[in-house]
C-alpha cells in the first residue's frame, strides 16, 4: 500500500520525488528499486529524514508502530506532521508515544489505492491545524475518496472500506465460481463478473440513488432476478455481510488494546 500511496502522491504532483525520503527495516533490495524507479532519497538515518521532512508518512506494521515512534522520538518537534496508516493505532497513542504536542492525523485507505479508486477515512488529532489537515487530504485525494471522520468512527471506517474489497472479491469469486459451474468458461465468467460489478458500482456513484432503490428497478414479480434474490435473502446474505464489517470493527478495536498500551 505504502508504494500505490507513493505512485499518487508523485503522479499528482503533491510533492515531487526529490523533495521525498524514504525508508523500511532491512529490505535494500526494495528501496534500491524505488530510488531508481521514482528518482526519489531512500536512507537509513532518521535524522535525515526528519532534517528534510515535515511530513512523516508511517507506514508499517500495527505492531511496529511503538518501536518506530521510540528511534524517532527525540528527532521530531511540534512543526512536524505524523501521517499514520497503522490499522488500530490512535493519534492520542502517538503524541504520548512521541511526548510534545505534535500534529497527527490518522488514515485508513485501501489497496483501491493501487488503481487511484480507495475510499479513505482520515481522523484529525487535537494538534493537527488546518493546513496538517489539507496537506494530507491532497495526498490521499491522488489516490482516490476521502472522508474526515472522528476518531471513535476510524475503527468502523477500517472495517467497511478498508476491509471492503476483500468482502467484494469474495462475492466476485462466487459469482465466478458459479458461472463456470453452470457451463461458462473461467475467462468469460471473470469478464462479466468484473464488467457487472464496476457498471453496479458507477450506477449507485452516478445515479445516487440508494441500492434498495436500484434493486426495485431490476425486479420483477416472477422473474430471474426475484428468483436469485430470494436464494440470496435464504442465505442471509445482508447478515452475513453486515457480520462481517462488524467482525472487522471489533478487530480493529482489539488490536487499539494490544498495540496501544501506554508508553
């Protein structure tokens, strides 16, 4: 995700590549690979980074987050920005983490992202000023939607659109798999598939009128689309998904109180 942030921040121009430093854990192989695909600094030192950078985009692990903020801690002031994309970690975790009144604001996008198509979710931390805030709405309007939320709705925000896609693909795949089994090729299947979805999805963004609304237009009394809802609603599939965007909100909610335990 960090990459198809990086390819729509450069893109659009938000800030060009030689005004961008980056860095990971131990993979040199991968950032030698983004220093010469980008033309952008990849580095191991800290200090460099925070020297030549208001803007600190977090981009690892939930798990990591503690570690990096501790190596940072004593390198960042209140005039810096902390971008954080962790799943699960607060903007309150990481001002007490890091100890001074500094600017936080937390994002949730998705891997739409990879397309320029996420739907991203950002929630602003008491410090954030409104030009903390524009900033990273430029940066995360390069790669698709975003929404400002409060903090207490990120969690849910993770669980619809951030996890969303992968509850759509698995309805892509059924699909699929069903064609195929009533005598479709797998390439064909996939085709109309992939072409029902996105016209489903333009058609609610385009019309804006809701899907109940959208559903009664394709149904009628007696007929093949009435006959698949009805094997759909046997299933519990609203259920289903709705257990599944909430299955998602209490994990994201776990992981706040296991990974942001005070400093």
């Amino acid at each position: 995700m960090a990459e198809a942030i990086l390819e729509g921040i450069l893109a659009e121009k938000v800030v060009l590549p030689e005004n961008v430093y980056i860095t990971n854990r131990s993979n040199d192989e991968k950032l030698k690979f983004l220093k010469e695909k980008y033309g952008l600094n990849t580095t191991r030192d800290y200090m460099e980074i925070t020297s030549n950078c208001k803007y600190l985009l977090i981009s690892v692990k939930p798990k990591d987050v503690a570690e990096l903020l501790s190596a940072i801690k004593e390198l960042v002031t209140s005039e810096h920005v902390i971008l954080s994309v962790a799943a699960g970690i607060t903007t309150e975790f990481i001002e007490a983490s890091l100890g001074k009144e500094i600017p936080v604001i937390r994002i949730m996008p998705n891997t739409s992202c990879r397309v320029k198509e996420s739907a991203t979710g950002i929630a602003i931390g008491r410090y954030a000023d409104e030009q903390a805030v524009d900033f990273a709405k430029r940066i995360f309007a390069s790669i698709g939607k975003v929404v400002i939320v409060e903090e207490e709705m990120i969690d849910v925000v993770t669980g619809l659109s951030g996890s969303g896609p992968a509850y759509v693909y698995l309805m892509m795949e059924a699909m699929i798999s069903a064609g195929v089994k009533l005598g479709l090729s797998r390439s064909l299947a996939e085709e109309l598939t992939y072409q029902t979805v996105y016209g489903a999805a333009k058609m609610a963004l385009s019309t804006g009128e809701a899907p109940q609304q959208l559903i009664r237009q394709i149904t009628t009394p007696g007929g093949t689309t009435m006959a698949g809802l009805a094997a759909l609603e046997n299933a519990d599939i609203t259920g289903a998904f709705m257990n599944a965007v909430e299955s998602a909100t209490k994990r994201s909610r776990e992981m706040t109180d296991e990974y942001c335990k005070k400093p």
